[in-house]
C-alpha cells in the first residue's frame, strides 16, 4: 500500500468505476421505461451521486485509510456496521467484474464470432489481475487511458449530437427538438414512470464511490481526493445528461432499443447515420474498453476491501499481505476466485442464477450508500469541534434527503423486472453476514493496525 496515485489517476478511477456498458447499450432501457423524461432521473441521481461525493470526501479527508468508506462505518456506525459494509461491498462488485469479463469475451466475439467465449475471459482475467497485482500506479495509469477513451467517445457522441440538431448532418436537416415531445409526449408513461426509471438510473451512477477507496493510496489526499469525487460526478451528469438529451431529441424514444446487441446501441445509431465508417465495430472497441476499465478498477477497490477487513480482523490476517511493491496480492487472489465463480454463473446459469447475483450486486451497492450516508451523520455529529476542511452544503438535511432517495429506490427494486431479485438475492445474503459477524466478534482475536502491518 503506497502513495503513488496521482491526482488525474484518482479522477479517471473514479470515471472508470461509474461509466460502464450501461451507458453505451443499457440506457436504451432507462428511455424506454420513462421516454424522453428519462433526463429528469438522471438529472436527479447526479444530484444525490454528487451529494455523496461530498459526504465521502468530507470524511476521507480526515480519515485517509486502506478501504475507503468501510473503516469509517466502522468508527462511527461500530464493527458490524464496517463488517457488513465492506463484504457486501465487495460481494456486489465481484458480481461486477464476473459480468464485465463475460460482456469483454462476448464483445471480442464481434470481431471473432468462431472463438470460445473461455478464451478472452480468461484472457483477460489473466491481464487484469497481472496489472492489479503490479506496482499502483501501473494500475493507476492503465485505467486512465482505459477511462479517458470512453469520455473521448462520449464527448465525441455528444458533439455529433449537437452538430445533428442545431445544424444537420450533411444533405440533411436540422433534427430540432420535436422528438422530446412529438411521441406522446415528454413524458409519454406518465410521472410515475420517471421513478420508476430511476432506478435503472440510479444503478448508472453506481461507482461513483471508488475514488474513496484511492484515499490510502494517494500522495496528497487532502488535495485529491474531495478534487477528484466533486469532478467525478460533474463529469458524469454531462455525460449521462448530455448523451440522453442528444439520444432523446434525435431518435424517437419508442424506437431506442433496450441494447442487448453492439449494434442496437443508440450510439451506434447516430455515429452510423453522421456516415462515421464502421460505426458498430468503433463503438464494439468502445464498450470492450469500457468493460475492461470497470473490471480493472472493481479488482482494485474488491482487493483494498479485503486487505482493510484484514487488517480490522474481521478477515484472515494473511489477506493483508502485501508484496514488495505494496500490492495486497493474496486479497487479490480471493478477488479472483469470486471473478471465476461470477464468471461461471453467469455464462452456464444466465437464466437462473445470474439474475440474483445481478439483484444482490444492487442491493449491496445501494446498502453500501445509505451506511455511508449514515456514517456521514455521525460523522458530522462527533466532529463538530473539529470540522473537516470539505464540507456537504446543507448538512446534516442534504444527508437525510439523500438517504431517504437511496432508501426509497432500494424499495422499488421489487416493482421492476430488471432488478426485481435485490431483494431475494439481497436480503438472505445480509442476514447471513449479520450472523458471520456475531460468530467472528466473538471469536477472533483483536488485530491492531501496527500488528497487522508488522504481518506484512
């Protein structure tokens, strides 16, 4: 564990972790839930995602240390708390990064349909864990470049969007802005479908918590850190808002596919219709980086998890282990093998078990918030004398509202199909950590920090 981020590393991280393939192929499903609408939820999570940004920053910056938000659940919210966190966190994520290995082989596939989807997933795992395994700020710089070719493309999408509706493409039109309103209307399905669509939305700013894991490893924290969480989320509410604004305005918003297929992608569709050559297999690239980069920066934030739960006691002490170059490789290596059985799932059981793996990656994500905004209030609370120098605007009510957000999209996850397992999945898998935490209190010894760095 060494301070070798840099400032630019941390902010593409934290891009990385939250921009995905759901914003390449899986926003069509957003649109088709809510119509052209959609730009108010997304409008609306960047304004919680960006108030947790602030509370995390807020608190990182007086408490820098291995897995982020986790040891400060556990200073402010007591072991359980930290304990519960930390795994859920980290089986979500797993879950994450078993699909995204699955989605890089199927899209290599474009190019190669004839190959074995087992050879690019192991491929790349291999890949991904050497780089996770080496020297931070390797890992730090590959997921830059990764993180900084999908914003190109996005930029890029956007850009055309905007050259399409204010001045036409060439021998065409101006697309104006008739489509937000000529289908049925801004809102064809009604108000209550915006919420619904919410939560298909809120699961697009998921990640945007990872910068916090960076916080122990970054040379100048107090400077980075709040730097990097308050531009992360500014950046994404351009991108999600900008691109579903172009999307929306150009394309009707009952003809936007749901996305399962490269080239079904709303992006693809406008990038072919500007006359860009090879549009599809351009944005194929595109969303096989973008899976590669939200696989590269889930094993380093799974890997920290693990190492700060070891160093807490509250996993085996070899897991905080770390190599020469400061890698906690054995916590790696657990990562790895939750990566093979994701992987496995999801490739020989997609129609039955993947989706309650699917619905507990969203309902450990969404938990994880609410524990961090509850770790907020406290923090506020104990630290009043003692203020940390980046502050939530309006706290402690933006923390409370915000928490209720979280809360009440946590509890429409039933009501939809896509994410309808979160709570069959999610609530099992809470209970069963909650009873692994009274039978590790209970019977571990108290690893201190300085014990468990002599261990290293």
């Amino acid at each position: 564990m060494r301070r070798d981020l840099n400032g630019r590393q941390i902010g593409m991280i934290a891009v990385g972790g939250a921009i995905g393939t759901g914003l390449f192929l899986g926003s069509g499903l957003a649109i088709s839930i809510a119509g052209p609408a959609v730009i108010v939820a997304y409008a609306v999570a960047a304004v919680v995602a960006l108030a947790l940004a602030y509370a995390l920053a807020e608190m990182v910056v007086k408490h820098p240390e291995a897995g982020g938000f986790g040891p400060i659940a556990q200073r402010y919210l007591g072991g359980g708390a930290g304990f519960v966190q930390r795994w859920m966190y980290w089986a979500a994520q797993v879950v994450n990064i078993g699909s995204e290995v699955v989605a890089a082989g199927l899209y290599l596939q474009f190019w190669y349909p004839q190959l074995p989807l087992w050879i690019p997933v192991v491929g790349f795992s291999v890949v991904m864990l050497a780089i996770n395994a080496s020297a931070v700020r390797l890992f730090g710089e590959t997921e830059y470049w990764f993180s900084m070719i999908k914003v190109v493309a996005i930029v890029a999408f956007i850009a055309v969007g905007l050259v399409t509706i204010v001045f036409g493409l060439p021998g065409r039109e101006p697309a104006g802005v008739g489509a937000l309103t000529g289908f049925g209307g801004f809102a064809p399905n009604g108000i209550g479908a915006i919420w619904l669509a919410l939560t298909v939305v809120t699961f697009s700013f998921l990640g945007t918590e990872a910068v916090a894991v960076t916080a122990a490893e970054s040379r100048e924290p107090g400077r980075d850190i709040p730097r990097a969480a308050r531009r992360t989320v500014l950046r994404l509410a351009v991108f999600y808002i900008g691109a579903m604004l172009v999307v929306v305005t150009i394309l009707p918003w009952n003809t936007v596919s749901t996305g399962e297929e490269i080239t079904e992608s709303p992006f693809v569709r406008l990038f072919a219709d500007a006359g860009v050559p090879a549009a599809a297999a351009i944005m194929n690239a595109v969303v096989l980086t973008a899976a590669l980069s939200a696989m590269n920066t889930n094993l380093y934030v799974t890997a920290r998890m693990t190492y700060s739960l070891a160093t807490d006691g509250y996993a085996p002490r070899a897991l905080a282990v770390t190599g020469r170059n400061g890698a906690p490789r054995r916590a790696l290596l657990l990562s790895a093998a939750g990566l093979v059985i994701a992987s496995l799932v999801s490739v020989f059981a997609e129609a039955t078990a993947f989706p309650l793996l699917v619905g507990l990656a969203l309902f450990g994500a969404l938990t994880t918030w609410l524990l961090i905004f509850a770790s907020h209030l406290v923090f506020r609370r104990r630290t009043a004398d003692d203020p940390s120098p980046v502050r939530l605007p309006g706290a402690p009510y933006t923390t409370v509202a915000a928490m209720l957000f979280v809360a009440a999209v946590l509890l429409t996850t039933p009501f939809t199909d896509q994410f309808s397992t979160a709570w069959k999945a999610g609530v099992p898998f809470l209970v069963l950590l909650v009873v692994l935490y009274l039978v590790v209190r209970r019977r571990r010894r108290r690893v201190t920090p300085s014990r468990a760095r002599s261990g290293a």
